[in-house]
C-alpha cells in the first residue's frame, strides 16, 4: 500500500513525516472527514509504514515488499490491531474497545512498535469511549492509537483532546474523475466528470453511483419526488426497499444502497435551495436541473431546509443500524408533507 497509490492527501503525508523526523509523532490520532474519501486505507497504509522493516522509519514510506510490509497488507501482523463496529450493531461495542485495549497493551511480537486502527468511533458510547482513556493516557511505548471517524465533534472532548486530530478534504472532482478512469470504474472522460460531481469528492460513493441500475433507479426516484401531482409516499418505501434487496441477502449492502438515495436526495434538495436563491444549481445532469426548478417553484427556502434536514437524519439512522424500513416510512411520509401540493393545501 504504497502513498502513491492514495490520491488527494499528500499535504496530510508530509504533515506526519515531519511530525515524526521533528520527534513530535503523537502516539494516537484522530482522522476526520467525510465518508468514502479513504481515511482507512490511509491509516492502513501508515500502519504498514511505521512497521516496515526495511525502511528507516523517518522516512515513513512503507516498502510494500519486507515481511513486516506484506503481513501489514494481509491483515495478519501480529502488532497490527483493526477494529470496528460489527454490521449487526448499532454502536461500537464497548467489548470490542476493552478487547483492543487489552491487546494494545501487550509488547511487539516483532518491532518496537504497535499500532491499532479503529473505524466507526463515530458510533461510540460515551462508556465506550471512556474505555479508551487510560490507554490514551497511557500508550505503551511505541504505540500509535488510529481512530477514524467523520468530525471531532461527534466525539468525547476528553477523547479528541487526547489525539491528534487529522483533518482529510474530499477529493478534488478533477482528481476523482482521473482516479475513477484509471480503477475502470468509468470508461469516459465525460462519465467519469459527471460520477466525480456528483460524489462529492468521495470514492466510495462515486463507485455506488456507476452502478447502472442505481443510476436508473435514481432517476425515477427524483423525477418522482418533482411530480407535479405528488408522490405516493408507501409506494416509493416499497420501491426504495425491493431496490435494496436487488444488492443481495447481505443487510450492509442494501444498506449501502439505500444511504447512496438518501445522499441523493439530500443533494437534490441542496440543489433546490440554490435555485431558489437564484443560483444555478451544482448539478452536471439537466434532468436533475429540470427536477429541481419544478420543486423550486412550488417550495419555500425554509421548506428546503426542513427537507434536506431530514434526508441526513434519516441517513444518521442508517448509519446507525435503526431498521430501514422504520427509518424509510418516517423519511417519505415526512418529505410528501411538505413536496406533495395536496398536502401543502
């Protein structure tokens, strides 16, 4: 997992290898930032540097082909340490935080050093963050504690003051457009712009987006929405719902599809909001323009606000594993209250 193969964040890469050739390398850290932009891969990646055993560790450039290298990549170091919240959980268990701490303290089966990544700690408890407490007051020697989450603030204070907090920009759209052609998720130039767009410098979402059936599902659900006659909101979490499923049995990747629609609808409505400003909305589709002008004629500034508040609630909900169609049925009923003409009298 070599750095050139991690776009966007150089600034971030020499921020921390000049951080430890100063000897100011903390022993934990807090990597923040919106979803899918690579925040794990890159603290995987820094895991693998700061275990290789060829390289001098000021240079903090993993060589990808010693022992300590390609265990890193396999997953199977025995100082590497990842966590995360199991997809059947809606928060990080604070058996998996104790589980990791216990671990970390133990000494370096191979180096001097040991290094744990944990994802989701967006989703811990306040008990569970508070198990972490001792180990970052008291990192063993060498250590270095990578938590990854999405903002500081969704953290304890006493955590967030015990780290270094690392901050990761989504992806340039002409750096996202080349990364997508290069992966073959797009096979144009054109596409791959129109996908970069309208991912928001995320990789993760810009891949969901290139499914082609979600693409089609995509625009029946905004042209939907924007119908002059209104929506039926049962219909849509029926519909919303057997897309879903079209993912597979597997409830992470339903899931995953549904959150990819909820973003989207969030982006409508921001596209409404400038409209009705007065702007030209950030949108590379003329369909989504011409979706968007209708529902700006009909809708108030405030009503948009109400309706993109609600899209990213119901995305928290997701996130969180409350049961989607719950969280679905509330999100229709609620945008149809405020789309549909009729129920706006």
């Amino acid at each position: 997992m070599p750095w050139h193969s991690i776009r966007g964040h150089d600034r971030v890469v020499e921020s921390l290898r000049a951080g430890l050739n100063s000897g100011r390398f903390p022993h934990a850290f807090l990597f923040v930032g919106p979803e899918g932009i690579g925040k794990r891969y890159f603290a995987l990646t820094l895991a693998q540097a700061l275990l290789c055993e060829t390289r001098a560790e000021s240079e903090l450039d993993p060589c990808g082909v010693c022992p300590g290298c390609l265990q890193a990549e396999a997953g199977t170091h025995p100082d590497l340490i990842t966590a995360g919240r199991p997809e059947d959980k809606q928060e990080l268990p604070i058996k998996v935080v104790r589980d990791l701490c216990d671990e970390f303290a133990l000494k370096p089966a191979r180096g001097g050093r040991k290094v744990a990544v944990v994802d989701d700690v967006d989703t811990m408890n306040d008990e569970a963050a508070n198990a972490f407490l001792k180990t970052l007051e008291e990192p063993p020697p060498g250590a270095v504690l990578i938590l990854i989450g999405t903002s500081p603030e969704q953290q304890l204070e006493t955590v967030v003051s015990r780290c270094q907090v690392v901050r990761f920009e989504p992806l340039a759209t002409d750096e996202l457009a080349s990364l997508l052609l290069e992966k073959g998720v797009a096979s144009e130039p054109a596409e791959a712009l129109k996908l970069a767009t309208l991912a928001d410098g995320s990789v993760g979402r810009a891949v969901g987006l290139a499914d082609p059936d979600l693409g089609r599902y995509r625009r029946d659900l905004i042209d939907g929405l924007a119908g002059e006659r209104g929506f039926d909101p049962g219909e849509h979490v029926k519909l919303l719902d057997a897309f879903a499923k079209q993912a597979g049995k597997e409830a992470s990747a339903q899931r995953r599809r549904v959150r990819l629609m909820v973003w989207e609808l969030a982006r409508l409505f921001r596209g409404v909001l400038w409209q009705t400003a007065g702007l030209e909305p950030p949108s590379p589709d003329p369909d989504d323009r011409r979706a968007i002008a209708r529902l700006a004629e009909r809708l108030e500034p405030e009503d948009v606000f109400i309706l993109a508040d609600r899209a990213m609630e119901a995305d928290y909900h997701l996130q969180r594993n409350i049961y989607m169609s719950l969280v679905l049925e509330s999100l229709f009923h609620d945008l149809a209250k405020v789309i549909n003409p009729r129920a706006r009298g």
